[in-house]
C-alpha cells in the first residue's frame, strides 16, 4: 500500500506545475497580442505613416499659426518663418517641368494611334462634362443661398485698366503654341494695356457763370466758373509676359512629340528611353522628398495664418459666400464625382479615394494642382495601381485644362458680386456665365489663387465691374485651398475611369511572346515595361554597303540603347 502512495517530495514537486502552466498561457498570450499590435502598427505605419504625419502637419501649421498671430510679428520675421514652407514648393515647382516632359512623351510614344486617340476624346470629354457639371453646382447653391443680399462691404476699387474677355481668350490660345519653347518654361503670353492720354482742347469760353452777393455788391457780383474736363484715356494693347511656367503649351508640345516619336518607330526608341529614365529619376526623388513634407507643411500654412486678416471681421463679411462655396465643392467632389466613377466603374469609390489622401493633403497645404501633380501620379500607381500609360497623360493634362474647383468658385462668385451690386441676372446671363466659367477655369494656371485672373472674363461677360473682385480677395486664399483639393481629386478620380474604359486597350499581361514580324515592332513599343539591362538590340532598316575590291557587301545597321550603352 504504501508503495501505491505518490511519494511526499513528488506531491511538492508537481504541486508548483499548475501555476507554472497557467504562467506560460498568460505568457504566450501577452507575446500573440503583442506580436499583433507590433504588426499591426508596423503595418499601418508603413501603409498610412507619412500621410498621418501630414494630417498632423497641417493640424500643427494651424494651432500654431494662430498662436503666433499675437505677437504681431514683422514682414521679415515672418518671411523667416516661412522659409521652410517655402522650400516645400520649390521642390515641388522644380519637378513640374521634367516629369510633364518625360510622362507625356514616354507615355503616348507607346501608345497605338487609334488607342491614343480614343484615350484623349474620352479623357477631353469627361473632363469639359463634370466642369460643365461644377459650374452647374455653383450656380444653383448660389441662386438658393443668395449669400450676397443683404451684404454691406467696402469696396477698394482697383481702377486702371481691365482685359477684356476677347483678349484673355486669345491669350490662352497663343500661349497653347508658345513661340520660344525654353522661354515657356518660365514666362506666359499676357497682353498688357499701355494708357494713353489725349490732351483735351481747352476754350476760353467759362464753363458756368452765377451771382454771388456779398456786402459790397447786395445784388451779387459776376463770378466766372472754369471746369476742367476729366482727361481722355484710351488703353493700347501690347505683348507682354507675366512670370509663370507655360504649362499648356509645354503639355501641347509633349504630347505632340510623343505621338510623333510612336510613329517613328526604331529611330525614335533612343529619345523615348531617355524621357523613361528621366521619368524613373523624377519618381526616385519625389520618394525620397516626401519625407521632407510634414515639416515643411507646418510652416507654410502657418505663414499664411499669420498674413491673415481678422477672422472674425471675414466671417461676418464673407462668412455666407465661403460656406456656399465650401458647400458646393463638398456636393461636387464627395457626391458627384464618386457617383461618376462608380457608375462608370462599378467599384468603389472611397475604396480608391483613400489611396489619394496623400496627394489632397499635399493640395491642401500648398493650393497648387501643378505643384502636387508629382504626388498624385505617385498615389496612383503605387496606392491605386492605374495603369502608368493612363497617368501619364491623363494626369498632366488634368492638371492643365480640369480646373473643377475653380470653375464652380468662378461661378459663384460672379453671381455673389452681381447680388453685392443688387444686380439681376436673366436666364441667358446665367448660361453666358456658366459658359464663360468652364472656358476660363481652362486657362486657369495650376498655381495659388490662379482664378482671380481668369475671373475678369466670367465679370466681363455680363457686364459686371472687374473691380469687384477685391470683395473676396481677402478669403481667396482659403478656399484656394479647397477648390485645389477637388481638382487633383478630379484628375485622380479620371484617371481611374478612363483605366477601366481603356482596359482593353491597355492590358495588364504583356508577358506573352510576340511571334511574327511584330515581335520586334511590340518589344519596341512596351520597353519600359522591361528592365533596362533586358532591353533588345534594335536593328534599323538602313544598310552599310561595304566594299571589298570589286564586291559590294551590303550589312545591317545596328542602333543601340544610349540607355545600355
């Protein structure tokens, strides 16, 4: 019996097993647990880290803004503060150029003429549809809301002279064919209004003649009034320049050479790899630039806090006309815009619009569609996976003539100064201006506050006074912001539709081996689908003739990549 008994030692020996077991589960839960939430969190950091540190940038730029809006600081002072906002831009400006130049030519080289084609009627089409759209908006919130009845404001009436609707039109024609192609990638056609004044012809006849009485003449005495009359000016129109990059005719060049480098064929591969490599390049640097954002999005939104007016003076003046515009840009581009996409797509569109929050982060910060144009071609392929045929040409000319925001906010205001003046607009005044703000918002140029140019022709087209945009200077920049935040999402969002309409003209499998006559001809046309080191050697269709005493020896030219060489 007693050796059936568990030994005394043995009993203390296995009593301490329990806890030591439910030691070790609770051990290897807390490590499962902490394990997940370090993948989860390093997940979320490498997915959402930069874009969180963005949000938190702008929040940061506008707490301490407004902070710093106390210690009335001086022009200096807060140009020093603004330094490195500004650096932000300039890196972004400095990447307009090269990456609009390479994705264009690159882009449609590649492309087949009837594909192209296609691709720019659908992209031109639907771009001018929800502009037309925007402006539509704007018009019917603004004809609902009347933000401007009722509102007394001083206005500071610029006079001098003001460009006609005639003259800002062919302006932007002219400047699509820019006469000196490196001269575009600084300056823009502007004509300029030279005054001329006549000299009036003075009489010695007095303008009026009235008694008046004093104490030595009761009945009044003779007094001779001379008026001088107002002098003639009339306004000569010469060529001039105003500093900004030539965007559009920059895009027109592109896009021309590109085609045209297709059609080429084998000689025009060399210039297309060279556009790839450069295009790679521009990526490369704007991944590497990107981390520089957050700091420097503190300081230029908190810059242009600090040159602020009175927020409280501005709500009470335009507080009605920002929230009707800030109104209309939500229903265009959270309401409308998806729809589109969605009925054209059948896919989600909040699903593709959160690969795009870096970019509308990025537009909200610095207020320039061309400026973030390097951002949102990143987003698109590496968040949405749009095909990069399709961004490279959808995006840039988006950036140029898909000014949505801006064409709403054109509208807008132009029917907010008419009620300011207590002026009626009829019917076809409404379509003259719904007409006016979609072709001005595509000359619009993709930098801050590009709208107040262009909204001298919606004014003029109806007859109302030019002057008048200084009633909503002081909030434009504001809702710059905004109307810049709808355009890049415009452009985005298009991009993605017309990857879905052209699906079939750009497939995604190009790995199949292309057997006949056109294997060459195929392999020429997706090399930048291949790496550069597994790029053919192309042979051209002229010949060497070699001769050798009396025998002519005829031999293939070979063309080499200069991007192997």
């Amino acid at each position: 019996m007693e050796e059936l008994l568990i030994p005394a030692d043995a009993e203390e020996a296995r009593e301490p097993e329990r806890p030591a077991t439910a030691e070790s589960v609770k051990e290897a839960l807390r490590g499962a647990c902490g394990a997940s939430v370090r993948t989860y969190l390093k997940a979320y950091v490498k997915r959402n880290g930069l874009l969180t540190l963005s949000v938190l940038g702008v929040g940061t730029g506008c707490v301490l803004g407004y902070m710093l809006r106390g210690l009335e600081m001086s022009t200096q002072a807060k140009m020093y503060f603004s330094f490195p906002g500004e650096l932000l831009m300039r890196m972004l400006k400095m990447l307009i150029l090269p990456l609009i130049t390479s994705s264009l030519m690159s882009g449609l080289s590649s492309m087949e003429s009837k594909a192209c084609c296609r691709m720019g009627v659908l992209t031109v089409t639907y771009y001018l549809w929800t502009t037309f759209i925007a402006v539509v908006v704007g018009i019917v919130l603004v004809l609902i809301i009347k933000p401007g009845h009722g509102t007394e404001m001083e206005s500071n009436r610029l006079g001098g002279p003001v460009m006609t609707s005639a003259d800002a039109l062919l302006d932007l024609v002219r400047n699509m064919i820019p006469s000196n192609l490196i001269e575009a990638t600084f300056q823009q056609y502007k004509t300029d209004l030279i005054p001329i004044v006549k000299t009036q012809i003075t009489t010695n006849q007095p303008s009026f003649l009235y008694l008046m009485p004093d104490e030595e003449n009761p009945k009044g005495r003779t007094v001779l009034l001379e008026l001088t009359p107002p002098p003639d000016i009339h306004y000569r129109t010469i060529p001039g320049h105003s500093q900004q990059m030539n965007v559009l005719g920059i895009v027109i060049f592109s896009a021309t050479m590109g085609l045209l480098l297709g059609k080429m064929g084998e000689r025009g591969t060399p210039l297309v790899n060279v556009c790839q490599c450069i295009n790679e390049c521009v990526m490369k640097i704007i991944n590497a630039a990107v981390w520089y954002f957050p700091f420097g999005i503190i300081f230029l939104v908190a810059g242009k806090i600090l040159d602020m007016e009175d927020p409280s003076t501005l709500g009470r003046k335009l507080g009605w006309y920002t929230l009707t515009v800030l109104g209309g840009l939500f229903i265009h581009g959270l309401i409308l815009l998806p729809f589109f996409y969605f009925l054209l797509t059948r896919k989600n569109p909040f699903t593709y619009i959160r690969g795009l929050l870096q970019a509308m982060v990025i537009a909200l910060a610095t207020s320039s569609s061309s400026a973030t144009l390097p951002i949102t071609m990143k987003c698109l392929l590496e968040n949405c996976h749009v095909d990069r045929q399709i961004a490279r040409f959808v995006l840039p000319v988006g950036a140029t003539i898909n000014m949505d925001g801006t064409a709403l906010y054109e509208a807008v205001a132009a029917i907010f100064i008419a009620q300011v003046n207590e002026y009626e607009l009829d019917f076809g005044q409404l379509v003259t201006i719904s007409i006016t703000a979609t072709a001005a918002s595509i000359g619009a140029a993709g930098i801050p506050q590009a709208g107040l140019v262009t909204m001298v022709i919606v004014l003029t087209s109806v007859g109302l006074p030019p002057d008048d945009i200084t009633l909503i200077v002081a909030i434009d920049w504001i809702l710059d912001r905004f109307r810049t935040m709808i355009n890049v999402l415009g452009d985005a969002l298009a991009a993605g539709i017309i990857a879905h309409l052209c699906r079939k003209d750009f497939p995604r499998d190009t790995g199949g081996k292309p057997s006949g006559p056109s294997r060459t001809t195929q392999a020429t046309q997706n090399t930048e689908n291949v790496p550069l080191t597994e790029v053919p050697l192309i042979s051209g269709k002229d010949c060497i003739f070699e001769v050798v005493g009396d025998t002519v020896i005829e031999r293939p030219t070979v063309y080499y990549n200069i991007c192997q060489v």
